[in-house]
C-alpha cells in the first residue's frame, strides 16, 4: 500500500546532508532538466495531472501557466510551508528528512516558470526545521548548486526562507504574499478571472512544500510514470498523516485511491487501545466531519472524498473514539478560528467569535433551542460572503458537526 | 532615541537587503531581529525599526501586532507554550496544562514574578502526530508526558 516517491530517503540516516542526499539520488533529475526548455518542463508538469497538496489540489501545470511568458516582469516562486490546518503535519517530514529535495524541486519548478529567485515562507514556530532547511540551502550555495550558474549551467537561481510569526491566515496564498511583503496577512480579493499571484506587482506561483517536492520526479521520469500512481484525477501520490485517537499516528506516502478503512487500520493500526472510531475529519480542520459508518466505501482521492460530502483537503486524518462528545470538538475548533480570523470581513470577525461564545454558553448548560438555532443559522452569514474561504470552514464545521451528531448538541439545551 | 540594532543584526540586516526586490519585506525578519535581542519589541525599537524602513511607526505596530509570536511586552525567560488544538486535547493536552500550572503556581496568560516563566495556550504547532507537543521558546517537546516536562523545566535556569 504505502508507496514511496516524495519520503523514499526519509529513513535514510542522516539524508538531510548534502553529501548522503546526493548519494541517493538528489539534484540527479537536473542534467535532464537543462536538457529541457522551460516549456517543455512546465508541459511535463501539467500532463502529470500533478494536483496542489497544500489542500485545495488545484492543477500545479494550470496555474504555472497563469504566469506570462514571456514575462516583462521578474517572475517568482513562493513555496507554502506555514502548515498551520489542525491536523497537518506533513511538509515538516520533507523539511526534516529531505530538505534537499525541496531544493532541487525549486530548481524544477522555478525553471519551469523562468523564475531566479524563490521565496520559503516557513511558519514562526518551526525554527528547528527552518534551521535544518537553511543548512541545507547554504551546503548547495556552497556546492554552486544554488547561486549564479546553477550546477555550472546557464542558469541563475536564488533560494530566501522567510520566517512567519504566528498567524494561521498567512497559510492562505494571498495572505502569504501580503506577509512577504511585510504587511499584515490580509487575504486579498480575488479577480474575476484566474490570474497569478502578484508579489510586489510582479506575477509569481504559490505552491505547497509537497506539491513542489514532487516534481524532481516527474522531470527526472517523466509524467507517465508520475501517472503510473493513483487514479486518473488524482494522479501521483500524497502523504498523508493521522493523528488523534490511531494506535500509530504519523505520515505515510500512499497513491491516491486506496480504502481508507485500510489505510486507518492496516497502516495507523487502527483506534487506540481497541476502542471504537466515531468519526474521522479527513483533511485538516477545515474540511466536513464525517461519521464512522460513512467512510466504508471511500477512498483516499479527491473525487472520492468530494463525493461523500467532504474533501481530501491536506490529507491530514484526525480520528475520533467513541469517548468523544461533539460539542466539546466543535468548541475547541471555534476557539481556533475565533483566534486566527484576520478581521477583515465583518461576518467573520464578528459571526466566528459570536459562534465560539454561543458555543461556550451551551456547554455550560445555559443554552436554549434558541440559541443554537442562531448557531445553525450563523453558518448562512459566515458561507460565501467574505473574502476568502477562512469563514465558510467555519460554516462547514456548524452544518456537519451539528447535521450529523444532532443529539448531542441538542441534549444540551432547553 | 537611543535603540538600535546590535552590530551582528546590522550586518544581518544589510545582507537581507539584497535578497528582496523592495524593503518592506524586512519588517517580520526585522521585528524578529529585535525580538531575539531584546526578548520582546518596545516602543523604541519599533520606532527605529519604522525610521530604517521609511515607514510611519503606526505601520510597524499594526504588523507588529498582528502576529501572534511577537510579544509587544516583556514575557518570562521561558515561553511555555502548550498547543490546545484538536489532536493535542484529544491526547491529553489538558492534563499537561494543568500540570505545568500546578507546578509553576501560575494559569496560562501569567508569568512568574521572578519573570522565568510564562505560560501560553498556543493554536496547533504543526506536531499532530506527536501530539500532545509543548514548545519551550523554540524547541518542540514532542509526545509529552508530565514526567518529560518536570524534567525539563527543571534543568532551566
Ligand atoms: C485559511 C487557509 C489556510 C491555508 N493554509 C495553508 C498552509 O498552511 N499551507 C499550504 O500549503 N496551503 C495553505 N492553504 C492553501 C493555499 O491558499 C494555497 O492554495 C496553496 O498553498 C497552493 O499550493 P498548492 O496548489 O501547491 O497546494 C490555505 C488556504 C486557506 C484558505
Ligand atoms: S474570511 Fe475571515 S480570515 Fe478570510 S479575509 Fe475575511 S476576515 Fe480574514
Ligand atoms: S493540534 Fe497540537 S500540534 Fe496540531
């Protein structure tokens, strides 16, 4: 079941020095990739079907496609590592275990769009991995693998790791770029049309850490091979995480398509201490609960997932025991979005923080129908009418927390 | 006004220039610069900061302050900082709270008077798996128990 492209060095020892990864197999997808011109890199790209893994799975080829060519302007790579969605814990592995290979996919990717500067932005909390990365860009400054001529070709590339300082939203593509640029994150309204990024007026990519991780292989192997793994969607393979209520929590690399009952059973050794699942949240807190009885049929994919009403999302799996009570869940969540909210639309500023208080007045038994009626009907003010898609998360935990566990919520109040 | 950086932050600051096309990217490397020569960010120092970067002091505490890991005021020497978000209560991160509580005679959101140690409840540190994770300034505990926390905090001086 578990395959592995992105983690294969993972349990190398010592892999994140540039001498060990190079030795297995590191910056070796470069000769083929300066063979190629850009174009023909970034056509790879967008025939590998290769899907966005920071949790939206937007097609990687179609938005790198957004970028003039040729471009007037400088353009720039932006690689996503704030992983701050509850529940997600996978770019970190590659920071960890491979920061090389985060690099050489840089190379690819930045090449790819005719781009010589790269930003990391790396959430504030990860100082050990932010260590560990910039140990690894200066070893490949050092071995001319970065810098002015890339490995003795005619290309010049720059890498900057930009430390973020505590905020959730700045995970959110335009947010991180108005971080860059040294505001407060703000999501930005977006266009009528797709467009690309704007990084100081100049158009540029934002891409997840594992998204970018993963093109070293298809250049060096092509998007047959890329397509060889997962499902005709969602092609490729994806590492994905439990944590919770799983005998073994952790991150495995599996192909998309395969059961998740197996995955949580066969893989994370099911519930822990023999107990019964309840429910699971498939993909980080921001994608719909689902209930143990409805995860029979279903597979790790994109189509799948959607299908049965929730989505794939980061891929970050939490499992829930049969201990748990679902307003305790949907509290904690709350004070979550309540803290991270930017502030800038006034449903969501005002309808995440009045949720999390009605929440609280119910659990402390002070609650009536009344009031969690307003609480099912907070969920139409905060879906679909602010800036970005921070407030209709919060939207989607009030309907299916509430849709699916009814009686919980509704033992609470008079 | 008398702050200013320390002569290895200049230095740092002056390459840092180089690496983004226009200046106002350095606020949050800036403001961190600050914040590991000082402990936290003063008034002064953001007003230094608003001068080198050709911005109104305003500027530079509305970003300041946005950002949850810049502490605008003085914190213990120690931030202990326990993740509360799903996967770390659902193993227990509560128990860990209340532990370091006891053991410090503070509630989260207090510091001790001999400014040692504060207590922060933290949103979700990107360590689900290792859960329940505390963060003691920058160094992650991961899978912790109040045995490994004692421990710890016992060897800080
Ligand atoms: C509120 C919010 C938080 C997000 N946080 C992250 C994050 O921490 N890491 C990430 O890679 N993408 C995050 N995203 C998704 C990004 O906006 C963006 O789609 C992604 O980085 C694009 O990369 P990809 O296409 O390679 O997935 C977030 C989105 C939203 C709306
Ligand atoms: S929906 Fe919330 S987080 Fe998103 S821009 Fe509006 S206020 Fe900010
Ligand atoms: S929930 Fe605590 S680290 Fe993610």
């Amino acid at each position: 079941m578990i395959k592995k492209i992105e983690s294969k060095n993972f349990d190398i020892k010592d892999s994140h020095i540039l001498e060990v990864a190079r030795k297995n197999g590191r910056y070796s997808s470069l000769k083929k990739l300066f063979s190629m011109s850009s174009e023909d890199v970034l056509e790879a790209v967008d025939k590998s079907g290769l899907r966005g893994k920071g949790g939206g799975g937007a097609q990687t080829g179609g938005k790198w496609k957004l970028i003039p060519n040729p471009s007037q302007k400088p353009t720039y790579l932006i690689v996503n590592a704030d992983e701050s969605e509850p529940g997600t814990f996978k770019d970190r592995q590659i920071l960890e275990f491979d920061p090389h290979l985060l690099i050489e996919g840089i190379i690819c990717s930045s090449y790819a769009i005719k781009s010589h500067h790269a930003y990391i932005y790396i959430r504030g909390e990860y100082v050990f991995w932010a260590k560990r990365l910039q140990a690894a860009i200066d070893e490949a400054y050092n071995a001319k693998i970065l810098g002015e001529n890339v490995l003795g070709y005619d290309y010049k590339l720059d890498i900057t790791l930009h430390r973020g300082a505590g905020a959730y939203i700045c995970g959110e593509k335009s947010a991180l770029v108005e971080s860059l640029e040294g505001k407060r994150g703000h999501p930005r309204l977006k266009p009528q049309q797709k467009e690309p990024e704007w990084f100081f007026g100049c158009p540029s990519v934002v891409n997840n850490v594992e998204t970018i991780a993963s093109v070293p292989f298809i250049v060096e192997d092509g998007f047959e091979a890329y397509r060889a793994f997962g499902t005709q969607k969602s092609p490729g393979t994806m590492l994905f995480g439990m944590s919770g209520h799983v005998q073994k929590p952790g991150i495995y690399e599996m192909q998309f398509g395969e059961s998740m009952s197996e995955f949580i059973n066969r893989i994370g050794g099911g519930v822990k201490d023999g107990k019964k699942l309840k429910a699971i949240i498939p993909g980080g807190s921001s994608t719909h609960v689902l209930r143990a009885d409805e995860i029979e049929d279903i597979t790790l994919d994109y189509e799948s997932l959607r299908a049965h009403g929730s989505s794939l999302g980061t891929g970050g799996m939490i499992l829930m025991d049969e201990s748990v009570f679902m307003p305790d869940v949907v509290k904690n969540l709350f004070e979550f979005y309540h803290h991270e909210s930017c502030g800038q639309c006034t449903p969501c500023r005002e309808g995440v923080g009045w949720s999390d208080k009605l929440m609280g007045k119910i659990l402390d038994g002070h609650g009536t129908k009344k009031d969690l009626q307003t609480l099912i009907d907070l969920s139409f003010i905060l879906n679909g009418k602010t800036i970005c898609v921070f407030a209709p998360s919060v939207a989607y935990i009030i309907d299916s927390y509430i849709g699916k566990f009814k009686d919980e919520f509704y033992s609470l109040v008079k | 006004m008398s702050w200013q950086f320390s002569e290895k932050n200049e230095k740092k600051f002056q390459e840092l220039l180089k690496r983004y096309p226009k200046k106002d990217s350095l606020t949050l490397p800036c403001l961190w610069m600050i914040q590991y020569q000082d402990g936290w960010i003063c008034e002064d120092a953001m007003k230094y900061l608003a001068k080198k970067l050709d911005m109104s002091p305003m500027d530079i505490y509305s970003i300041a302050s946005f950002y949850s890991m810049f502490h605008l005021k003085p914190v213990g020497k120690y931030n202990i900082q326990v993740c509360k978000t799903l996967s770390c209560q659902l193993r227990g991160s509560q128990s860990i709270k209340k532990h370091i509580e006891n053991r410090l005679g503070i509630k989260a959101g207090e510091t001790t008077e001999d400014m040692k140690f504060t207590i922060t409840e933290v949103e979700c540190l990107g360590s689900c798996g290792t859960a329940p994770c505390v963060c003691i300034n920058d160094d992650y505990i991961q899978n912790s128990t109040p045995e490994m926390i004692d421990e710890i905090i016992g060897k800080l001086k």
